[in-house]
C-alpha cells in the first residue's frame, strides 16, 4: 500500500536532521497529532479485520494492521529518543 504524498512528508519531516529550523513545542505538537493519527489507524485496521470475510481481504486486513502497527511504534520511539511525553 503506498502513502500518500502529504502523510510521506509528514513522516520524512520528524525524522530529525530534515528540519533545522524547528521550534520544539512545533515540533511536539506535530509528533502528537502523528502519533494520534497512526494510533487511529491502527484501530481503525484492526476494526476493518473484524469485518472482512473475503480471503484476499483477510490477507490485506492483516497488512493493514502491521503497517499501521509498525508506524505507530515508530513514532513513540521517535517521541522518547526526543524527550516528548504522549498520552492517548
């Protein structure tokens, strides 16, 4: 499954070293809505699994959840190696 262009960039841009000139609590603040973001997608994965039937869709449900797993742990890990604290 691709990305669309704007949720790339939006990933490419916490990465640190793409951004110099970055205020932190912008920067906090952008982890935040990313991190709530990717945690919405993650249930929302999880929820589409829950009601899929079709094999192939199965197969794709689950890929769904990985991906969608695999960016949200990311972005916590992101956010602790720079200090910022998530409550969801």
């Amino acid at each position: 499954m691709l990305l669309p262009n704007a949720e790339i960039k939006q990933i490419i841009d916490l990465i640190p070293g793409f951004k110099t000139k970055r205020k932190t609590d912008d920067y906090r603040e952008e982890i935040c809505n990313a991190i709530t973001l990717a945690h919405q997608e993650w249930l929302d994965a999880q929820s589409f699994f829950e009601i899929v039937s079709d094999s192939d869709l199965i197969d794709h449900a689950i890929h769904k959840i990985d991906a969608a797993k695999s960016k949200y742990i990311y972005l916590l890990r992101l956010a602790r190696e720079n200090g910022i604290r998530v409550d969801i």
